[in-house]
C-alpha cells in the first residue's frame, strides 16, 4: 500500500464538509501512482469513485495531464512542415451506441484538403461499450493496432492521418480501463481523454462535451495548460461529431478570444434525424456509400461535419463553400483515394493486415 497515495485518497474522499480539492501538483503525483500501479487496485477503486463523485476541478485536470505529458507517448511531428498544425480530436473512449458516428469520413476529408489529423483511443470499453473509432477503421481495412509510434509518425507524413492506440502506446492508461467497469461509472479520466494533446508540438484540440458545466471545466483547465487554439462541441453522445436534428452549440477558442457559435443545420439544408446506429454492419455500409460520393441516409451528417471543420481550419472561407467542398470531394473520389491509401500504408507495414 502507498502511504503517500494513501494520504491524496483520504483527501479527496472525506465527504462534502471535510473533503478538499488536490492541488495541481497533487494531482499530478496521484495520477503518476495510479498510472505506475503503486496505488493499490483497492486505493485506485477507492480514488475514482471517490472524485467521480466530488468532480475534478480544473487545477485538478491540469495536474493529471501533466502526469500524461511525463508518462505517455508523444508524435514528434517531426516530419510535418511547421506550416502545418495538426488537429487532435477527443471522442469519448467508449464509443457510440446511439447515433452513427462519421468522424473517419471527417478525417479523410481534412486529411485530404492537407489538414493533419491525430485520434486516440482504444478498444470496446465501459462503461457504454460502443463501437470505438479503432474498431470503424478497421471494417474499412485500416488496422491502426499495430503500428508503432514510428510508424504512426510515418503515416501521419504520408497520408496526414495518425491514432494513439492506448493499448499499444498508452499501456499504463489501458490498464485502468477494468476499472470503468467495476466502478460503474465513467472516472475522471474519461475527462481527460476528451482534452489530451498526444503531441510534441501545438495543436488544434477539438474536445466534445455533453454538458454546459464540462465545456466550462474545459476552458479554465486549457487556461491553465497554455492550450490557446481549441474548438469545443456539443456533440452526439459527447463525441466531436456534430448533430443534425439541433442547433450545435460550438466554442471557438483562439489565443485572443472565444467566441460561441450557433450553427443551425436547417440554414444550409443539412437538419433532420440523425441516423440511429442500428448494427454495425448497416453504419460500415453507410460510411462506404458516402466514401463512394453515394447519396445516402449518412450523407448528410458527413457533409455538414466535414465542411464545419474545413471552415474552421480556414480551408474554406465561409460554411456553405465548406459544404460544398465536401461534396466535390466525395463525389470525385478524392476521399476514396485517401482511404485507399491508408489501406496501402497499413498493409504494406503489417503484412497480415487485409483490405475489407
């Protein structure tokens, strides 16, 4: 048992009138224990539980990424010309059950108008046990589970697309994953997997978010970690990928300012329902029709996400030659290509690996 664990434990776990806030430089220490398992499984159990149930502050937030910034991998993004700033998505590690997600049809679609994309994650987890995003690139024949931290560098230069894949890279992080489990809840660092920069360099973080209180917690903890260009969006299920059947509240944080964007789908033609993910195999068929430039249920949502973000990462001068953009490069096989070459890179590092 750590004693000095032991001592941040009872800390936070005191109850509402004795319980006190860590600092950050506590919060680092604590997370560096549990991610180097001197905690004990009965004091990590104990730990989440307990600031589950009191709610990280931002100081908080800030002190357990530093411990990520000392203990888990970085891309160097050495190959990347410094012209090029890489944007890093944070969906929640434990997927979709509810709505069908397209965030591999956004990335191909940035990667393809030369914006450099970074995701992290990893397999089927609690406490939703939905389909990760590992899971969808590999039913479209890119296994990202194998590579090595080098090779993702390899194919973040060569296709502008890359994944932290926890189990692989992050194997401390992946390791507390059981816990989500027998606790039953979500822990605080399902927080952190929403705003955590897996890069050497800066970075445009864009962090999903259910509700108002988290993209306040969001704000100070990037006040305090020096994270200056960052888009916040209520997403579905949390996720970064925007909703069709209402209006989505977005953060645009710059080093300047932040500003609040009300997009509304039904100015440009985009609202309606948004498809229900019903199985696997329907989302994959839907995912390939619109890779095809298919007009399908999914289309939609692909266009009025991949064009937001081509607008937001000044690819685009307004939303509607964003949505239209989107559309050429689906229907002329642009996006085709580079999920094509994705495949290329990835079969051609692991040999086993097949094309679906």
């Amino acid at each position: 048992m750590s004693n000095e664990f032991r001592e941040l434990l009872k800390k936070v776990g005191s109850g509402t009138h004795t319980g006190k806030d860590l600092t950050r430089t506590e919060a680092a220490a604590a997370t560096e224990m549990m991610l180097n398992l001197i905690a004990t499984p009965a004091q990590i159990g104990a730990f989440m539980i307990a600031h589950r149930i009191k709610r990280p502050t931002p100081e908080e937030l800030a002190g357990m990424l530093d411990a990520y910034d000392k203990l888990a991998p970085k891309l160097s993004l050495t190959h990347l010309p410094r012209s090029k700033t890489p944007v890093v998505f944070g969906n929640p590690y434990d997927g979709r059950s509810r709505t069908a997600p397209v965030m591999p049809i956004t990335a191909l679609i940035l990667a393809v108008a030369d914006v450099p994309v970074i995701m992290h994650g990893g397999d089927c987890m609690p406490t939703k046990y939905g389909i990760p995003l590992i899971e969808i690139w590999q039913f479209l024949g890119v296994d990202l589970t194998r590579l090595s931290l080098s090779q993702n560098e390899k194919l973040l230069a060569v296709t502008g697309i890359s994944f932290i894949y926890l189990p692989q890279h992050f194997p401390q992080a992946y390791s507390l994953v059981p816990y989500r489990e027998q606790i039953g809840k979500r822990p605080p660092f399902a927080t952190l997997e929403l705003i955590w920069l897996p890069v050497a360099k800066d970075a445009h973080l864009v962090s999903g978010f259910v509700h108002p209180p988290t993209e306040t917690r969001f704000q100070e903890t990037f006040s305090l970690r020096k994270v200056e260009n960052y888009t916040t969006v209520k997403g579905l299920e949390g996720s970064c990928d925007l909703a069709r059947n209402r209006t989505a509240i977005i953060g645009l944080g710059s080093p300047d300012s932040f500003e609040r964007l009300h997009l509304h789908p039904r100015d440009y033609n985009l609202d309606g329902t948004d498809l229900p993910l019903e199985s696997n195999i329907q989302l994959v068929e839907q995912i390939k029709l619109v890779i095809e430039g298919k007009n399908c249920e999914l289309m939609p949502s692909a266009i009025l996400n991949g064009g937001f973000y081509l607008w937001r990462f000044g690819v685009c001068n307004n939303l509607a030659s964003g949505f239209a953009r989107v559309e050429k490069m689906l229907t002329s096989g642009e996006v085709k290509a580079k999920l094509h070459q994705l495949q290329s890179f990835c079969t051609a590092q692991s040999p086993n690996n097949s094309v679906i």
